[in-house]
C-alpha cells in the first residue's frame, strides 16, 4: 500500500484534499520529499519555524537533553533545569508584571489556561473577545474564537462570550466591572493578517484598566520575532496581564505557554490548590530547544532580518492583480483581486516548489511567512516568482 493511501487509511484526517507531501527530511528553509522534490517553505510550517528546519543549536539541545532525562513528574513539582532556564532567560526580555511562565503544550492550551487564570483571579465570568478573531480549536478556545463556521458545529460553548469589532473605539463601553479578560491577537493572524491600531489598543488597555478586566494578548503566531520585535506588543507600548505564547517558541518542538505576573498566578495555588495541572507541560525536552531558539533569537540579527522580509515583500509584490500587501515583519499577507487568482497562484507556485498559503479567514490572501533565516538571495527569487505568477495569471484571465 502507497504511503498517501496508508496516510488516509490511519491518519484521522482534516480535510477530503491533503497536502500530501511524504517528507523525507528538511532543513533550514527547505523541504524535502520522499520523490527527491524540494520546496522552499515560505509559511515556517505556520510560524512555527522561524529559525528554519532543523536549526543547529536546536538539535544540539534536543540532543543533549535527551541523554540527560525525558518526562520525570507532572508540571511543576520538581525543578527541572530545562524549565527554569527558559523561564528565567523568557522572563528577562518581558516587563517586570509579565515575570511568571506557566508551560503547556500548544498554543490552544495556553489560552485555555489563560482563560481560567482571567476568571480565578478575577472571581469573573464574562469575556470579550473579537470578530475574525482565531485562538484555537478546544473548547474554550473555540469559545473566544470569532468566527461562527468554526464555533457553530460545536454549540454550545462556553456562555457569556462578546464579541466586539476589531479596531473599533465605539464598542469598547461593552468592557465593564463583569469582564474578567478582553482575549485579543495583536495582529490578527487567520482574520486576514490584521494589525491592531495603536490607539484603538491603548483605548482598550486604558478601559480595561478602568474596569478592572484583565486584557490576555494571543501571541502565538506574532512572538518570538515574527513581526520585527521579539513581541508585537513591543512596538505598541501597551502591555497585556496576560500573554499566551506556542508556535515559534520551541524552535520545531511542540509547547506553549502563558505568562502573567506572580500576584496573577496566585488564583492557581488555592481554592484549592493544584486547580490547573498539565501532565507534559514544560516537558524538559521542548524546553532546551525553547531555550537554545530563544538564545540565538537574541544573539542574531533575526529582528532586523524580519524587518528587512517585510520591505521587500512590500517593494516586490506589486503590479495588476495585486490590491495590498499588510502585516508586520515577516507576518504578512498578500491581497489578492479575486478567489480564482488566489487559487491559481498557489498552486502554480507549488509547482514551483513554493509553499504559501491560504488564511482560513480569507480565501483572497495568500499567507507569507518565511524563516527568518533565509538568504536575501532566496527571499528575491521567491518574491520574483511569485509577482511573475500573478502577472502571468492576470494576463491569462
């Protein structure tokens, strides 16, 4: 039996029409399939390979752990120092309010313990979150998420959810002394690769403030360097009680997190205690490669590098066919005229061996974002054939 047959006959599947590239290997910003092709990965597996695939300081940490111990107790029992020097090094690029980590697994788990952390230290229930919003596919997640074709099938969720416009300062009265947490991504990522504006934030940190809610910036998809700073928040000056963190964090291993302050987290000690648990939170594998991708973030030029994709993206991708490129860094979205055009050119440039993508939200935007390691060389050659692609299309409509 081929493999694509075995991968559809075992592999629970998320859709009638997988991708179905069997991957032989990959590294850096490249793919590589079992057929001897080569795609150019310019998607980091959905921000999550921001350092490219198999990075070398990474796979050297994985490595090293392993030979010193995997699992050994629940979340936080036990000191483990893969845990305690990624927290701590985590930590110290964060303000002084945002100084305590809790490890998960994904991103979806991070909001979900988020979310409970918002209610338990509030002593709330309600929660504002926002239209075309995406934070995840459990329950509470799904919950805040603001898209009804994904919520509805699941009904009902959790109650009391409001969902408020995005960029919208007339709507922020909604905010009261009931909200425990308003749940927003800085930059919405499957909403279209929309940026928050700078006003319109701190309108919402200043209501929140107000009222007491809690304000829990989703930065699964913009952090660790995806947009130019380490954080998006960074280049807004307004900074969040709570931030939820996965994708890029681990550098191509799976965890998450949420990060608040020590006086937040105390609601989880109590009443009673060992109330939020994870088995493989902060497993200590994932967490030297958390560490070892964090240490070279900071020691690279990689900030500067996603600032450098994002002029290009922006000088390159113009012409007929093309209405906009927006997004910060190397989070960035391609607006293109029509549905057909989108579908043409992604396929088209697949055949190319490039790998792009569709936002869930918009069936017009093709997503880009590449490793922020990639040559400046490869960067102009993809950008080059895909504004060639959408000309050829165009002229052929």
């Amino acid at each position: 039996m081929k493999a694509l047959e075995r991968f559809k006959k075992h592999i629970a599947q998320t859709s009638d029409a997988p991708i179905g590239l069997e991957i032989e290997r990959a590294e850096g910003p490249y793919l590589y399939t079992k057929d001897g092709q080569r795609f150019i990965d310019f998607i980091s597996g959905i921000a999550v390979s921001s350092l490219g695939h198999r990075h070398p300081k990474v796979v050297a940490a994985v490595k090293e752990q392993v030979d010193r111990h995997m699992h050994v107790m629940v979340y936080g029992e036990f000191i483990q120092k893969p845990q305690l020097d990624f927290a701590e090094l985590l930590t110290s690029q964060l303000p002084d309010t945002l100084d305590q980590v809790y490890l998960v697994n994904s991103g979806t788990e991070a909001n979900e313990g988020a979310l409970k952390l918002a209610k338990k230290s509030t002593g709330r229930s309600k929660l504002v979150a926002f239209k075309n919003s995406y934070h995840g596919d459990t329950h509470g997640s799904l919950s805040v998420t603001g898209r009804n074709v994904y919520r509805d099938p699941y009904l009902p969720l959790l109650p009391d959810v409001h969902f408020l416009t995005f960029n919208a300062l007339d709507e922020l009265d909604v905010i009261d002394s009931e909200i425990a947490a308003v749940i927003m991504e800085p930059i919405q990522g499957e909403g279209g690769i929309v940026p928050a504006e700078k006003e319109w934030l701190e309108a919402v940190r200043e209501r929140c403030d107000e009222t007491g809610a809690l304000l829990i910036f989703d930065e699964i998809q913009s952090g660790f360097g995806r947009t130019g700073s380490l954080f998006a928040f960074e280049q807004y000056g307004v900074i969040p009680d709570i931030m939820s963190l996965a994708k890029a964090m681990g550098g191509g291993m799976p965890i998450g997190a949420f990060v608040a302050s020590s006086k937040i987290f105390q609601a989880f000690m109590y009443d009673p205690p060992l109330n939020h648990v994870t088995t493989f939170g902060g497993h200590p594998v994932s967490c030297a490669a958390a560490y070892a991708n964090l240490k070279e973030l900071l020691d690279g030029d990689y900030l500067s590098n996603a600032r450098f994709i994002e002029q290009r993206v922006r000088e390159v991708l113009k012409g007929d066919g093309i209405i906009e490129v927006r997004g910060k860094g190397a989070m960035l979205g391609l607006q293109l005229e029509t549905k057909a055009l989108t579908q043409k050119v992604v396929e088209d440039c697949f055949d190319q061996g490039i790998l792009l993508g569709w936002t869930l939200h918009s069936d017009t935007l093709v997503r880009l974002a590449p490793p922020l390691i990639i040559d400046h060389e490869v960067l102009d050659e993809v950008l080059t054939s895909i504004r060639e692609t959408v000309k050829k299309h165009v002229a052929g409509a």
